[in-house]
C-alpha cells in the first residue's frame, strides 16, 4: 500500500518530494532501488513533512501516533489501516486535528516493496471516516490528494465503516485461510498443483496476505468479524442441509439468489 501510494504521489505536481520511513533495513534498501521514495529519512525526520501517510499494521497506527504529538499544527497525519474505530479513539487529543482516518479499498494479497503497483489507487474507493473531527486544512488536503489520485471519495462513521469492512473485506480473508488451510490438510501437494484451477486459485489468493497485519485487524474489529463468521457459518450450513436432503430446487434458489451480488458488482 505504501510503496503504490508513493508511485502515485510523485506523479502529483504539487507534491515536491516523497521519502520513507521502515524500520526493516531491506524494505530501505529495496524502497530506494525501485525508485518507490527519493529518500529514507529518520522517524524525527518525518514529523517535518507536511503530510505523514501511516501505511503500516493497526497496531503500529496506535503506537506511531503517540510519538507524534509533537508535529506542526499544520501537518496532516492519514492512515491507511483497514480497521478505524479503535484507531480514531486512540489518537492523543493534542493531534486530533491533524489526524485523517482514510481506508482506501485497494490492494493485493502482496506486501513489501516489490509488491508496489504502479496506478493502484486509480479509480478505486477511499473511505474517509469522522472527517468532522480532523482540521479544516488537513480535511482539505486529505481531500485534494485522494481526489488527485482518482479515487472515489465516501464518507462514513468509523463504527460503520468497520462493520462494513468486516463483511466485505475481513470475513473474506478468513474464509480464504480457512480454505487454504482445509485443502492442506486433506489433499498433498502434487494433487494441489494438478487439480487447483482458476476458482479455488481465486478463493485461497487472500490466503497470501501477512498473517503480522490481519492478525492485527482481526483483534481490532473482533465483534464485527465475528458476526460476520457466524452469519456466514448460517448460510453455509443452510446450504449443506439442502444438500443432506436432496431437496435440489432449494439448493438451485441459494446458488441463483448468490449470483445476484454480481448485478451490483458487474
């Protein structure tokens, strides 16, 4: 998220510079060499640009934002983490106003720096949460940069935007670990890799996602996920009583009234 987000950045022409901050000396190293930053910096260093995007797990957002209460009450401070009540809440009351709660819905399964993607941000989704709550200018400018990069900009609450996520985005990732780690179990690699076409390739790619970040999302939006788990398991076990049954014509309407999300989707 961070390496795409700083491709994007430099395309800007108000922007005059992007640098790094990763306490991974590779991640450094490979920032630089792909050409993602025009330079590392210090962690006291960050606090002097205008603009400070926090694209690192939800827990770190936390305890990042603790050890910046000292920035310019000019700077805009945006995370990108794709949970946002638990964050909003922790932010010290010193930089609420500096501070932007943005969930831009993009991404791979991929992370570190060579998983940055040119135009990943484009035309895609970025919700902005309690906006009312951050600074005019940092509101603004929050606003100018998303607009900028193409993106479709929604407003919510970020209670409301983390059960939201927890059905679109986080019940879907542990759906595919659970996938993944079923398959594992009962069938040995040569049969994986001769039998796993396209759907179950499509099912399990969430599975590749850092294990570090979405154990961290799943502790930070455990209520929602868990609602979300268990409507689910309601469903799937609707479905295998139909089957246990026979009854056929019930297991038709489920199937087609399952297609219909993708009248929304297409």
């Amino acid at each position: 998220m961070g390496g795409s987000l700083a491709l994007s950045l430099k395309k800007l022409n108000f922007i005059d510079s992007v640098v790094g901050s990763d306490h991974n000396k590779q991640h450094q190293k490979d920032a630089l060499e792909l050409g993602l930053v025009d330079k590392i910096v210090e962690f006291e260093d960050v606090k002097k640009c205008d603009v400070i995007f926090l694209a690192i797990p939800v827990n770190g957002v936390i305890s990042t934002l603790k050890n910046l209460t000292d920035v310019s009450d000019d700077t805009t401070i945006i995370d990108l983490g794709s949970t946002k009540e638990i964050i909003v809440s922790s932010v010290p009351t010193e930089i609420r106003k500096n501070f932007v709660a943005a969930h831009p819905m993009t991404g791979t399964e991929n992370f570190g720096p060579h998983a940055a993607l040119e135009g990943l941000y484009d035309d895609k989704v970025v919700v902005l949460c309690d906006l009312e709550e951050s600074g005019e200018h940092q509101s603004a400018t929050a606003k100018k940069i998303f607009k900028s990069l193409g993106m479709k900009k929604y407003f919510m609450k970020s209670f409301e935007h983390d059960r939201h996520a927890a059905f679109i985005s986080h019940m879907p990732h542990a759906i595919s670990y659970s996938l993944a780690n079923t398959v594992m179990n009962q069938e040995n690699k040569k049969n994986i890799l001769a039998l796993a076409a396209g759907g179950f390739r499509s099912m399990s790619r969430l599975a590749k996602s850092s294990p570090n970040m979405w154990e961290d999302i799943f502790r930070q939006n455990k209520t929602n996920i868990l609602e979300a788990i268990e409507l689910f398991e309601k469903e799937l076990t609707s479905l295998k009583q139909n089957i246990i049954d026979d009854e056929w014509e019930k297991v038709h309407k489920n199937m087609a009234d399952g297609s219909r999300l993708h009248d929304i989707l297409d």
